[in-house]
C-alpha cells in the first residue's frame, strides 16, 4: 500500500481531533492590556511545525486545525509550578502573548491535540518586562508508519514522528505586528531568546 502524503494528513488530522480539555491555563493578553507596576511580565513567542514532505514551506496552519488545543508547557524552576498556556495564535497575528510571573522556566513540551513533542527549553523572566522568546519551528525528519498507526489506536504518544526543534529570531516583524495588535502599551520590548538544550539535559535543571 502507497503511503500517500494526503492520507498522512487525514491520519493526522483524525488522531489530534481526539484532544483531551484542560483547565486553568494561562490566558492569551487582551488587546486593551495596559503595562501596569505588577510584576507579570509579557511574553511573545511563535510555534510552528513542519512537516515532512513539504520542508520548503511551513504546513503547521494547514495541518492543525484552528479547533486543536495547541499547549505550551513550562515549569517555575524555583518553585516547582507547572503552567501551560494555549500557542493557537490569532487570526492577525502568527505569535502567542501571554502573562508570566518572573522566574526562572523551562519548556518541558508542546502539545496538539494527541501529539506531544518534548523540548528542552530554558527561559528566564524578569519583572515586568516585554519579552520577545524566539520562533520555536519543529521539523519532522522521519516517520515510523507502524508506529504512526499503532498511536492511532492507543490515542496518545508521539505518532512515530521524528524530528528537531530550532529557533527563529524574528524581531522586528514580531515586535511590528505587537505594537499593532496593543496599542495601549508602548513599553520597549526586550530580546531574550529561549535556550535549547538537549533532553538528556532536563536532569540537570
């Protein structure tokens, strides 16, 4: 049997409609946000996933449905909170914006729907800042098929998809489209790229 790319996307697309609700997740930034003296600082960040068969262009809209539940989990070094916020980026804007209390963080994965993809990220948050984190792209590099549909089956794990993260400094065209998306807050917007490190490395936090 052919395994097409077009029933690859089907398989997919069926197995992370299958996503579990949760609750208490850091909300997105309203768009009258003001910068207030609490210490939360902002955070504006990107996530994109790339697929396979198509490296030359960035699929991650088409493939995951606007529906999906797109997490991103992070953990408070300093006192053990776990936190995730919703990445589904909005319809004017391909970067999330979200609260966080200052901290030291690490992103310990990102979830679609079933599909979760471990990371090893460190983050550090100061108070009441403005923090542009980086473009976080997931390439995939191999697909296992039995092990692609036998996830289909237990719905969870990782669908046999192999691949790697890397990071983006988009800047400008982050910080562009946030003054425009928040007018009210005028703020200068600091650069603090996320860490990658490799998952061997969580041990040693």
């Amino acid at each position: 049997m052919i395994f097409s790319n077009k029933l690859y996307l089907i398989i997919l697309f069926i197995f992370l409609s299958f996503n579990c609700t949760l609750d208490n997740s850091i909300p997105t930034l309203p768009h009258n946000y003001s910068m207030s003296d609490n210490e939360n600082s902002i955070i504006i960040g990107h996530v994109s996933y790339t697929a396979l068969f198509d490296k030359n262009s960035n699929r991650s809209k088409d493939i995951f449905g606007q529906h999906l539940k797109k997490m991103i989990y992070i953990e408070n070094i300093s006192t053990g909170a776990k936190l995730y916020f919703d990445f589904n980026q909005e319809e004017n804007s391909p970067y999330f914006v979200v609260l966080l209390p200052p901290g030291r963080y690490v992103i310990t994965y990102i979830s679609i729907g079933n599909l979760s993809i471990p990371l090893f990220g460190k983050l550090i948050v100061d108070k009441n800042k403005i923090i542009y984190i980086g473009n976080l792209i997931y390439t995939e590099t191999h697909i296992n098929k039995k092990q692609l549909f036998l996830s289909i089956i237990l719905q969870g794990g990782n669908l046999g998809i192999n691949g790697k993260w890397t990071i983006e400094d988009n800047y400008v065209d982050a910080i562009n489209l946030f003054k425009i998306n928040y007018p009210n807050i005028t703020q200068e917007v600091t650069k603090s790229i996320i860490t990658l490190l490799p998952l061997n490395s969580k041990s040693n936090k």
